[in-house]
C-alpha cells in the first residue's frame, strides 16, 4: 500500500523511541500483517496487533466538558 508523506511522518514517528512506550511495533501495518486470525472487518486479532500496548494509556484521564 503506497502512503502519502504525511502517513509515512506519522507512522515513524509513532515507532520513535518518545512513543515506542504506548505503541505496539506493528502500528501502520494493517495490510503487511500475515495471519489467518482476523475479525470480522479484516483487522488482525490479538493484543500484539493493537495500536496501543495493553495498559500504555492508563495513566492518562479523559475529561469531557458540556457547553
């Protein structure tokens, strides 16, 4: 699959060592990836397949705000 430059930015700085501790090394690969486990949409099953690492973003909070 051919990316723009923007994706391709983006993808590396994903695998950069600053985010490398929230992000699985497979970021970006959803077509490269090769196994015969996948959901009903195509993605590949498994947390080593997950955009995020397990547990990565639970020091974070997410607040919402009503106006």
């Amino acid at each position: 699959m051919k990316r723009s430059a923007f994706e391709a930015t983006e993808l590396e700085a994903a695998r950069t060592s600053a985010t490398a501790k929230y992000f699985n090394p497979v970021v970006g690969q959803h077509d490269e990836i090769k196994t015969s486990k996948r959901d009903k949409h195509g993605n590949a099953m498994g947390a080593e397949y997950d955009l995020g690492k397990d547990g990565a973003f639970s020091e974070f909070k997410v607040h919402f705000i009503e106006t």
